[in-house]
C-alpha cells in the first residue's frame, strides 16, 4: 500500500523482550504490517539487518561503547531515520544494562551499556522492561496517525506523543528515585499505586498511601514514573479515552 | 504548554454524562452498612452475579489498624458487605489493578476510585506502560466524589487527639454540611469544623481538578440528594449498558434528580469550589521560588 510509513528496528543491547512485546500484539502486528508499516529492516523479525533511510526506527537495547559496530549502528540509525524512538528500559535509560561491569564471555571487555540518549538525539521515548504490547500499539497507531492521518488525527497524534517526546528530552537516567524526587517531593502524589501495579519486578509497594521503593530492586526500566497519573496527564486527551480507544481497535480490525 | 488556568472551561465541572439520578440500593442487607445509598456496593454485587465482572477491587478494612483501607480483590458478596462504607484516608487501590488479571485471574475487573484514581486507570488504558493486558479487562470503574483525603495519620490525629475518640470506638465517619462527623458505637456524635481538617489534608489532592470522577464508567457521591440517598452519574457507554441492566433488574430504586433537594446545584456549586481552590494552587506553583517553579503535572 502507497500510503504505509517505512519503520527500522535497530536491535543492540537488549534481550529481544522489546521484540516479543511487539510480536504480542498477535492478529494486530499481522494488520499493522499489512495496513500501515513497511518494515525495513529487523534482526529477527524481517531477517534484514543493514541500516536504511525510514520515517521511523525504532531501538531495542543499550549501546556497548567497546562495541564498535554497536556505535557505527546507533549513529547509522539516527542519520537514516526522521523519528528515532526509544523502545523499552534498556534503549532509554540503560535499565538492566545499567548494572553490567563486563567480564563476560566471550567479549569480557564489553562493560560500558549506554542508553541511545547518550549518544543521539532520541523523539520518543516508551519507557518499560518489557514494554506492553499495547502500549507499543498505541504508539504504532499514532505514530502512523500523525505523519499520514487528516488534521484531527495529526492534532490527536500530537497531543498523545507529546508527553512520550517530552521523556525524551528530560534525560536518560530513571530509577524508582524519579517517583520521590518528582512526584513526593513535588507534592503531586495522591497515593492511587499506579507506580507499584507498573513495576515489572515488584520493587514497590505503598506504605501508608505513598509508595516505598525497595531501591536495591529497581532495574531502572522508568516505568513507574512515566506510569503515574502525576508525571503527565493531559486532562483534554484523557476526557477523550472512550473515543481514542475505539479508534485504536478499529484501526487494527 | 498548557496554562492550568485552561485546563478545565467553565460548564465542565460535573464532566460528561448521559444521565443523572438519586438512587439507593433496593437491598436492605446492602443499605445497613452503607455510606449512602450504597450504590458501588449494589451495583458491583449486582455485576458480580451477572457475570459482568469477575471481582472487584474495593477498600476492605485493615486488620491490623482500625479505619485503615486496605485494597483488596473481591469475588463473592459477603467480601464486598465487609468493605462497605467510607474510610477517608487513602486507599491504593490502584496498586492491585495488575494483580487482579495475575494471581486472581481476572479477565473482567471491577474497581471503585477516586477522581484521581480514575485518572490513573484512564491513563493506564491510554498509556499501559507497566500495564500489559490489563487495560482491556476494566469492564466497571466507579468513581466517588472526592474533595479531598487523608494520610491514614492525619485520620489518627482527628479522631484521637481532635475529637479525643478511640478509632476502635468509631462506626461511621462522614464530611456533609460544612462539617467532619465521627459518630462512636455508644452513640456519641463529635463534629469538626473543616477549618480544623483542612491543614491535615493530603498535599496531592491541592492541584486536583475533578470532584465528581469525570473518567469514571459511573460515578456516586452523597451531595446533593437526601440523607439515605446517592447522585448517581452515569458517563461511558460500559457505565450505561450496566445500569440499564441494573434498573432493569430492579437493583435500584431512583429518583429525578431535579426532584430532589438540594440536587445538581450543590454539586456544581462544590465542583466549582474545588476547581477554583485548585486552579490557585496551580496557579501558585508556577511562581512558588524565586523564578523557580514546582513541576505541573497536566500537559
């Protein structure tokens, strides 16, 4: 189809997760792939690997700084690529790489995993280990939205990617910490457990109606941040859920 | 960005709805330990039996400490009576949204919030994050009218040292006409004016803008219809198809709304309050240093 939106999927550091997250939309995947996305490239999902000109790539994993491919990737990647979107923990703040101090076979010299931000200009950020499928189906459907939809659904776009955009921007470290510094202490949390529901490896739990985080758990996914109905919420979107949400399910029939 | 000041327009206040009511269970069982007309009670035992939910997240009582909510997953309505009633400090029922559809198994979930809790679960549909699968599976979100909460501390330090009660002793606490009532199981009854339970307040809920649970599928409160009697709003499509059933099935027993008293006029009027109150506090956090401002969480 003329009007599909050509999508990369670079695969650096990470454990393929992001991948299955995006396989787990099932009938939806076949429907994105047949209706709106021309996947140019994917490790395993199109057997295609070198780095071509798209409107959108997407990055699973971290980037191993001792890894000279790895780099000439990341940079290949945004030089191709109008939108760059961080998919998962790893590819937006580094999350269990984070932790890596090298050693292991058989490159033990492999010991730095940065998060893409650190060496490209990332748009989109979806935080999470793994990301969910739909939240990844969401995005995919937005993202089509606003470069081929009409002006509403641009608007629409617009207003749903911008909080993801504006994650982006604010950095590349996340860890539990992002709950106190930003939310606590900022004297927004209201104590609904939005942060311990998201949290992949149950680091969190609430306290006397605010969350307390096990920090020694956290892997540094940034899911609990960007779960919290106090991080962003924009109030003329969310009015909208009913409609947006039928959209959606339509758009993947 | 966005000025808070243009978050809500004016008119908006009671949200979107299709209809609007003042109802009570028509369950005796159920109104005995009701807050009001124990309409999340009713209506979840209700969805419960016709296979609409599987179970619900409601705020049970904690075993360990007297009027603390403790949020838990019920399946049968002998848990949903335990949990009647209002507890006004917070309940994170958010925190087992996840759960529900993990070790409890549920594909049709049903859960009771606050307007901010009802944020949250929107937020979660629109972005699930950390939410896989869970989205799908809200088949019933019932939101309460909330002007403000509590931490579980500041429920301690009104009752024990403001109204010098034992909160083992108390069986119902309540906020109407301007006032916080503790009544005791002996039959004492102790007010407090909201000028003493303001600064006890939970700081979160200063930059809120909802009081009526705009997101929710139905949403309930006591204001604004008589004593025994809950406004009943029913919003989403979900929230319309279950209460068609719900009268059907004579569930409910229900009243025009313009006929009774004191009706939609208080509930727009308390709306608008804490929208007011709360757009200032936006309002402030912009210039609360010196050219330095507290983050603002609506974009």
């Amino acid at each position: 189809m003329v009007d599909k939106i050509s999508v990369g999927y670079t695969h650096l550091s990470g454990c393929t997760g992001c991948t299955v997250a995006l396989a787990d939309n099932y009938g939806g995947l076949l429907t994105l792939l047949d209706k709106y996305v021309d996947l140019k490239y994917h490790l395993t999902l199109a057997d295609v690997r070198h780095i071509q000109q798209v409107d959108v790539a997407i990055v699973e994993g971290s980037v191993c700084i001792q890894d000279k491919l790895a780099v000439e990737e990341i940079k290949e990647t945004r030089e191709k690529a109008a939108v760059v979107v961080a998919l998962g923990g790893c590819a937006a703040y580094g999350n269990i790489t984070r932790f890596t101090r090298g050693g292991q076979q058989n490159q033990p010299q492999h010991e730095s995993y940065l998060p893409i931000g650190d060496l490209i200009k990332v748009d989109v950020y979806i935080p999470g280990c793994a990301p969910t499928p739909q939240m990844i189906r969401n995005v995919c459907v937005m993202a089509y939205l606003l470069l081929k939809g009409t002006k509403e659904q641009k608007d629409l776009a617009t207003k749903f990617l911008t909080p993801l955009m504006q994650l982006a921007q604010r950095g590349t470290s996340a860890c539990f910490c992002d709950i106190m510094t930003e939310v606590i202490n900022q004297g927004l949390c209201m104590g609904c457990g939005s942060c311990a529901s998201a949290c992949p490896v149950r680091a969190i739990t609430i306290e006397y109606g605010k969350p307390q985080g096990e920090r020694d758990l956290c892997i540094k996914c940034g899911a609990c941040y960007a779960q919290c109905p106090r991080s962003f919420l924009s109030m003329d979107l969310v009015a909208e859920y009913e409609g947006i949400q039928e959209a959606i399910d339509a758009a993947l029939q | 960005m966005r000025h808070s000041s243009e978050v809500i327009e004016m008119g908006a206040e009671l949200g979107k709805y299709k209809t609007c009511v003042s109802a009570r269970s028509s369950d005796k069982e159920i109104l005995k330990g009701a807050q009001d007309g124990g309409i999340v009670t009713q209506l979840f035992a209700f969805a419960l039996e016709q296979g609409i939910i599987d179970g619900a997240i409601v705020s049970a009582a904690s075993a360990d400490e007297p009027w603390k909510p403790e949020p838990i997953v019920a399946t049968t309505k002998a848990e949903l009576l335990a949990a009647r009633g209002t507890k006004y400090n917070i309940s994170p029922n958010i925190s087992l949204i996840k759960e529900a559809t993990r070790s409890y198994g549920l594909d049709k979930i049903g859960i009771v919030g606050t307007p901010c809790q009802m944020q949250a679960v929107r937020k979660g549909q629109l972005y699930p994050v950390g939410l896989r699968d869970v989205g799908d599976k809200i088949a019933l979100a019932i939101g309460i009218f909330c002007m403000e909460n509590f931490p579980y501390q500041s429920i301690v330090q009104l009752v024990e040292d403001h109204a010098a009660m034992k909160l083992e002793a108390v069986k119902k606490m309540e906020i109407g006409k301007g006032k916080f009532w503790v009544y005791g199981k002996r039959g004492q009854v102790v007010s407090l004016p909201l000028k003493v339970t303001h600064k006890y307040e939970q700081p979160g809920c200063h930059v809120c803008l909802d009081y009526v649970a705009n997101l929710a599928d139905i949403s309930t409160g006591s204001v604004g219809s008589p004593d025994g009697w809950s406004t009943v709003f029913v919003r989403s499509k979900k929230g319309d198809d279950i209460w068609a059933k719900a009268i059907a099935a004579g569930a409910f027993e229900t009243k025009p709304i313009e006929q009774v008293k004191p009706g939609l006029e208080l509930v727009t009027k308390l709306a608008n309050e804490k929208i007011e109150k709360n757009k200032k506090t936006l309002e402030g956090r912009k210039t609360f240093g010196v050219a330095k401002a507290l983050r603002n969480p609506y974009i």
